[in-house]
C-alpha cells in the first residue's frame, strides 16, 4: 500500500461521507502548483474553488498571517481590533457605497446574516416573502439551504420557516412576476457558479433593482463566488452600476483563510442593533489581515488586468476546439461547456495529466484558478485539456 492509499483508507475511517472520497491528498503548494503527499505537483485550476486568489504559499498572505498570529490570533467580539476596521472600510471604499460590514467566517455564514437582515426588514414593514433563483447556491446552513434552488440538496432537510419562491435564474419577467408587496427580500448571484458559471443577461440586475426597488424589497446580491477579481472586478455587479441594499463576500476575500462578510446599506445595515446577531470568530484578526494581503496584493500587482488579457486568450484558445460549444463567465472564471456531457470524465483524465478542475454538471467543467497564474501555465492547461478530450471523445472527423 502507497502512503497515499494508507492515508485515503483513514480518511474513509475517519472522515464523514458527506463529500465521498476525494482522489487526492494535497501537501502544499506554490503559485499555481500544488504536491501531493507522493509528490506528484498538479496545476491548481480550480483553485480551491475560486478561494486561492493569491496561488499557494503568496509570500503577501504568509507575512500578513504570520506577523498577526504572531501578534494577536483571536479578541472575540467583546473586544474589538485595528485590522477588523481597516478591512471594513477598505470594502466600503472598494464597494463604493456608503454602508456597513458585518464580518463572519464563511458564504453561507454571510447569507445566514443577510437573510436576518431581510427577515427584520419583513418584520419592520409586514413582508414575509423571500424570493430566490432555481439551480442558485447559497450555502449548506438551514437558511442559506431555504433560499438555495437545487432541490436534491435543499428538499431533504425542509420544510423550512420561511416561505421562499424559486423563480427561473436570469429571466426578469418571472421575477417581476414573483416580486410583490408581500416580498421582503430577493436573492440573487449575478453569475450561478455551482451551477457551472451561467452569468445572467445584461439587463438582469438592473431590472431586479427597479423591481425591489418598487416593490420596497430588499435586493441581495450573493458575490461569494463572483466577487473578488472573479470577474476581473471587485464586484460583479459594478459592471451593471446597479446599487443592492446588501452584498455577501467570501471565497476569494481571504485568498485561503476563512472569512466572509456583509456589506449592507446605511439602512439595511441599522436593522441590526445589539444583540441581534454575533459570531465568536467574526472579524478573527488573522483573517482580516490576510484579506488585507489580498486586497493590496491584487491592487499592487493590477491582477484584474491581467486576470482580464488572459481570460480573453483562454476563451479565444479553447473555442477553437469544436468539442467546446462555449466558454462561459469572465476573466479566470469559466464555464467549458462540452459538446458531449463528459465533464466529469474528462476532468479524471486531467488529473492523470497533473490538472485539478472540477464539473459542476455533466456538460461543464468550470475553472477557477489564481489570479496570478501565468500565460504559460494556461496554455498548458488548454493542451492538456486538449489532450483530455482526446482520450475521452474523439474530435468530430477524427484527430491522427
Ligand atoms: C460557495 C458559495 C456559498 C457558500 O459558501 P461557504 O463558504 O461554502 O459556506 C454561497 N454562495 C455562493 C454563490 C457560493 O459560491
């Protein structure tokens, strides 16, 4: 038995079964490239799902995490500490509106203090209704799970509290439709990325902002997986100049450590008082100091124009293959959509080839990886994929 195989049948001891068993156990990484504990080096395209903006072991991130722990690792929220002020206000200053931030640990966290926020904005003006998108995701908690469109994973765990209507993701007449007095709340992402990065029409935004907006409905934008340089922007939804009374962050913002966060709008952030929602390790000083890192990071290196020249070169070389019917989304994050539903097969064969990605459905294989990867750790990645393709479906005329 390899060591690898030794430490996987712990894992299967050890571990729940909630994610199956993953192939392989990763020991670190550097840049784009992560080991294995045999010491196989992989090229990290997914980056622990659009998480790892920085790439691995970023000396940034290492001297931000390093130097706070070293300084002070947690106060609780009894106290309070410089960085979590210093990263509120660059968010404000990045989002670009006024409001206020309330910090947590993960997405689903932050969904869980938005969907509060709409709940005490219901209460405050008689609204019970939240309405959210089919195939959206939001998170595993109870409330983020209510408000989250995949039904295999939300319908084992209702009946919920709340009342929450699905509406189809990206078609405004069926949120005008769905949007009345009685709504409190609509959730939106402005690109659905488990459901394999599907960006919503241009348009979209703008006409759920007028219609929470007259339906005196709080609009809620998801960005924990768009925001964050995803798109080549801090916010996705900048792009569309549309303004949400609130804006949920994670993934990205800690380029690897946990943190997410809410920025809200003077008004909606005041539905909070004392007392009304907290979180031990909310605001934890390392983590608001290695977003820091990030932040200035990405601002010192201009990764979003970089992130935005080599998202066009991938999407240019990949459409040359005619198995790819379309490459989804912007910048670094992408959704390969494949002629023939092999996503999940051929993303195995990438990772013989040394490749990490992922299929988010039977047709798409999406991407995330670092910010600061090179053009010619893309260009290998598109061969590969080639490659890939080839043993899994032959190219249609036949390749030699
Ligand atoms: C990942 C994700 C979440 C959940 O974040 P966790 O940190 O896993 O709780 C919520 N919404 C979107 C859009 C996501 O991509």
């Amino acid at each position: 038995m390899t060591y690898s195989e030794q430490i996987k049948a712990r894992y299967g001891r050890a571990l729940m079964g909630n994610y199956g068993q993953p192939p392989v156990a990763l020991r670190e990484g550097a840049g784009s490239t992560v080991t294995d504990v045999d010491g196989n080096a992989y090229l990290d395209m997914i980056g622990g799902i659009a998480v790892s903006s920085l790439g691995h072991n970023h000396p940034a991130l290492v001297e931000a995490v390093s130097t706070q722990a070293a300084r002070i690792a947690h106060t609780s929220n009894l106290f309070f500490h410089e960085k979590e002020v210093e990263l509120a206000e660059k968010l404000l200053e990045l989002w670009g509106n006024p409001g206020r931030v309330f910090l947590c640990n993960s997405g689903t966290e932050a969904n869980e203090a938005a969907l509060k926020l709409a709940i005490l904005h219901g209460n405050a003006t008689g609204k019970a209704k939240i309405v959210a998108t089919e195939h959206g995701f939001h998170g595993r908690t109870l409330g983020a799970l209510s408000i989250t469109g995949k039904a295999a994973i939300r319908e084992p765990f209702g009946p919920f509290a709340r009342e929450v209507v699905f509406v189809p993701y990206g078609d405004a007449d069926a949120l005008k439709a769905a949007v009345d007095a009685d709504t409190a709340a609509v959730f939106l992402e402005p690109t659905q990325g488990e459901t394999g990065v599907v960006p919503s029409p241009p348009g979209y935004l703008t006409a759920a902002r007028e219609l929470t907006a007259s339906a005196g409905a709080l609009l809620i934008l998801d960005e924990i997986q768009s925001g964050f340089g995803r798109t080549g922007a801090w916010f996705a939804h900048h792009a569309e100049g549309v303004v949400p009374d609130a804006v949920t962050l994670a993934k990205g913002l800690g380029g690897g450590i946990p943190i997410g966060a809410v920025l809200a709008s003077e008004a909606t952030a005041a539905l909070f008082t004392p007392g009304t929602h907290g979180s031990t390790f909310g605001g934890n000083p390392i983590a608001c100091a290695a977003s820091l890192a990030v932040i200035d990071t990405i601002e010192r290196e201009h990764l979003f124009d970089s992130v935005l020249a080599l998202g066009a070169h991938l999407e240019a070389v990949l459409l040359a293959d005619p198995r790819i019917t379309e490459v989804r989304g912007q910048a670094l994050w992408r959704g390969i959509a494949l002629a023939e539903p092999v996503a999940a097969e051929t993303v195995k064969h990438l990772l013989g080839l040394g490749v990490l990605a992922n299929a988010p459905r039977p047709d798409t294989i999406r991407i995330a990886p670092p910010l600061t990867i090179s053009q010619t750790e893309l260009d290998a990645f598109c061969a590969k994929l080639v490659e890939a393709l080839d043993a899994v479906t032959p190219a249609p005329g036949g390749r030699p």
